[in-house]
C-alpha cells in the first residue's frame, strides 16, 4: 500500500474510534455524575447518598480529562492502523 494511502487509512481509523469513543462517553453520560436530565426527571432533586440531595446538576471529576482520552486513543488507532498496513519485506 502507497504512503499516502496508508495515511489517509489511519487519519480515518484515529477519527472514527475517535468520535465514536466520544458519542459512548456522552451516550453514558461520562460527564455528569447527576445530569440535568435527572434533575428534570425527578421533579427538582436527585439523593445522590443517602442523606445527600442534589438539586443543581453535578460535573464527574474526570469530565475534563474526556477530550485527552478521545484523542489519545483516535491518535493510538490511527498509529496501530498505519503500522499494520506496511508492506512487509519478503
């Protein structure tokens, strides 16, 4: 396979797992630990211990490394791919 299409293969690959990690991680709902959603669904307040109400919705701790993750795994696909399409020597 030529360079350049071996590029172009792994710029695919990186994007695809890139975003599709992403559309899972906001699927789950990797951001919040209460989403406005619940908020919303249960009239106002979510118990998120026993004892403990939320009323706002609450951001998970890891939600600003979500981005970093995305990309260094789009980035490690896209490599994986590009190596994997050499041509091997006889």
């Amino acid at each position: 396979m030529s360079f350049i299409a071996r590029i172009i293969a792994a710029v695919v690959v990186a994007a695809v797992v890139g975003f599709g990690l992403m559309t899972y991680d906001k699927k789950t709902g990797a951001e919040w630990v209460v989403s406005p959603e619940e908020i919303a669904a249960n009239n106002g307040s979510v118990e998120t211990r026993p004892g403990t109400v939320a009323v706002l919705p609450i951001r998970s701790e890891t939600a600003d490394v979500l981005p970093f993750k995305w990309a260094a795994a789009g980035i490690i696909a896209g490599l994986l791919a590009f190596t994997a399409l050499r041509r091997r020597s006889a």
